[in-house]
C-alpha cells in the first residue's frame, strides 16, 4: 500500500507540473509583454528609411522604429529594439529574443509555414537601382549579367524567376550590396523599391543613382508574429486598423516617406479595413 501511494504522489507531482507547464506555454504573448512590460521589437538596422542608425542621436529610427513604438504606446509599455537581419529575424522571432518583427518582411507562404503574420502594414514591389547611364532598364538586360541582392531576402529568388540568366549576388545586407554596385561587382542590386528609394536618397550623390524598370513582384509586408498566438495577433491586427483610421499611420508615412522628404514615394495603396 505504502508504496502504491507513493507511485500515485509521484504520478500526481508529474500531471501538475506538466500542466504548469502547459499553462506557460499557452500564455499569450500580449500577456508576457504587459507583465514585462516592455515590448522586444526585432527591426533592422541599416534601412532607411525603415530602420536605421541615427548617427547624430546614436539610436535606432525609421517608419517600423515608429510603427512599434505605436504598438508600445497602445499597450502602455516601453519599447526594446533588436537588430535583426533577413536572414536571422524569423528565428530570432521563434527563439523567443523578440516579441514582434518590423522588418520589411514580405508575407510569404513558406514562412507562414514557421510564423504567423499581422495585416499587410506596407505594400511595394521589386525593382533594380543602376547607375545612371549604365544601360540596364529592366530584368530583361540582365542576363549573363551579375545582380546584388541580400541573404534570406525573397529578392534572391524573384530575380531569378523572371531572369534565370543572371548570377545573383547575395550579400548579408544592402549597405554591402549598394558598395559591391559602386565598386563595380554587380551592375545592379534588386529588392523593394522602397529600399531601393532610401540607398539612393542617402548617398552623398544621388544623381548618380537611378531606380528603374516595372515592378516584377508584389511585397505585402506583414509584422512577424509568433505562431498561433491568435491574442497578440489580434490586438497588432485592431492596432494597425486604428492607426489607419485615426491618420496615425499616415503621419508616420509622411514623417519617412512623404514628399517633404529625401525618400519621397506616392502612397497608391489602401490597409485592409475590418468592419
């Protein structure tokens, strides 16, 4: 008998610890921030206008800097900013480091497969930026040609799909694609155009640069949200939704992106609107 009740003690300790277990994994992530009360935000560090290092204020800014910091905002907490990189930001996200990923990834089926996503917050499309007079005008010039691209990006991909011919480059971000372009090793680099804007808007000589072609792809970018967490998914989804509606997300738009300023791009898309 003695011993019978220990087995059941024993087996009664293991059901309660594993069911405290299973307490902590199911808790959101929208709980664990506001008990922290600091949301951990993966953002790049070296595009502009998205996110970047500020050199005079020593910080990171940018359009996803000011998209968090709202989401921060909304939830009364402070904001904690990682670098991230395409190819490190997703396992950085289901390794627990961040919270949330603000950093220009395009929502792809594949990597829904590993994350979950919010609402497409920015939509674009990818082009190529040459130098001026350097007589590439689309994907189609590209062919036995090198083109810089970026580790973990789905730009690697794409330019291969509408240019088989090319031999695409891939560096770990665009700073070093954007030099590999200047010193001469590719004769164009490919990703977003809105990345492509920033490179360009920032070089000490911009005249030099030029963005061209059609857009041969569509980039709807998402936050990166951990899996099946359907709380924190929604509450970034009802975020985002009340940003759009109050102008909030347009002022950040404009602050980056706007005519006012070195990275100017026409806004020709509308947020996906719940009733």
């Amino acid at each position: 008998m003695k011993k019978l009740l220990t087995v059941l003690f024993a087996m009664t300790l293991i059901m309660a610890l594993a069911a405290g277990v299973a307490t902590a994994q199911e808790k959101s992530t929208l709980e664990i921030v506001q008990e922290r009360g600091t949301l951990i935000a993966g953002v790049k560090d070296s595009v502009v206008p998205f996110g970047f290092v500020d050199e005079a204020a020593r910080d990171l800014v940018g359009f996803d800097v000011d998209i968090c910091r709202y989401i921060a905002d909304e939830l009364g907490v402070d904001l904690e900013l990682k670098p991230v990189t395409s190819s490190n930001r997703i396992p950085m996200l289901t390794d627990g480091q961040v919270d949330i990923l603000a950093a220009t990834m395009t929502h792809k089926m594949e990597r829904d497969e590993v994350i979950d996503f919010s609402i497409t917050y920015f939509m674009d499309g990818q082009k190529l930026l040459t130098a001026v007079g350097s007589g590439i005008t689309s994907y189609e010039d590209l062919a036995g040609k090198k083109v810089g691209s970026v580790k973990g990006s789905t730009s690697e991909k794409n330019i291969l799909d509408v240019q088989p011919d090319c031999e695409v480059v891939s560096f770990e971000g665009y700073p070093e694609s954007f030099l590999a372009l200047k010193q001469g090793k590719v004769v164009a680099m490919t990703t977003d155009s809105v990345i492509l804007v920033g490179l360009k808007g920032s070089d000490p000589e911009p005249e030099n640069w030029e963005i061209v072609g059609e857009a041969f792809s569509i980039e709807p970018y998402g936050l990166g949200l951990p899996e099946n967490d359907s709380e924190w998914r929604d509450f970034v989804n009802f975020t985002l939704i009340k940003m759009w509606n109050s102008g909030d997300w347009l002022e950040i738009y404009n602050t980056w992106l706007g005519p006012d300023t070195n990275y100017y791009m026409p806004l020709t898309w509308d947020m996906e609107i719940w009733p």
